[in-house]
C-alpha cells in the first residue's frame, strides 16, 4: 500500500527517475507502517494478556451462576 500522492506521480511521470524514486518512497512508506503495527501489536500485547485474563474469569463466574441458577431450579420443583 502507497499514498495517493506517490500512486498518482508514478502515473503522471514520464521520467524513469523520477518514478523509481516515487518506488522507493512507496517502499520506504511501506516499511515505516509495517514496523509502526508491530510497535503497536507490541505494545498492546500486555493489555490483550490481560483482557484474555479476564475473559476466562468471566465466563467462570457465568458457568457457576447458571449451576447455581440450575441446582435452586431443580431444587424448587422437588418441593
């Protein structure tokens, strides 16, 4: 993926310098954003621990709340 602006100089140039040098700023674009999602994935890397953490607990406590919710069910009809 490209700026706009870089696309449209090596559609508009007829110089064949001028569109290698727009091909290495696409290049160098692409490099710079590529490393800049995995300094972003690395940094969230801890929150995404943390929210899994707190996914499992969740669900933990949903699971014994519908038992406990099941056991008084059948509790009640053997009354």
């Amino acid at each position: 993926m490209a700026p706009v602006r870089l696309k449209v100089l090596v559609e508009e140039t007829d110089s064949e310098e001028q569109k290698q040098r727009a091909f290495e700023l696409a290049d160098e674009y692409a490099e710079k954003r590529q490393r800049d999602q995995f300094d972003a994935l690395e940094e969230a890397a801890p929150d995404l621990v943390r929210l899994d953490r707190y996914e499992r607990r969740t669900w933990t406590r949903q699971k014994r709340a519908i038992r406990a919710f099941m056991n008084i069910k059948l509790w009640a009809r053997t009354i």
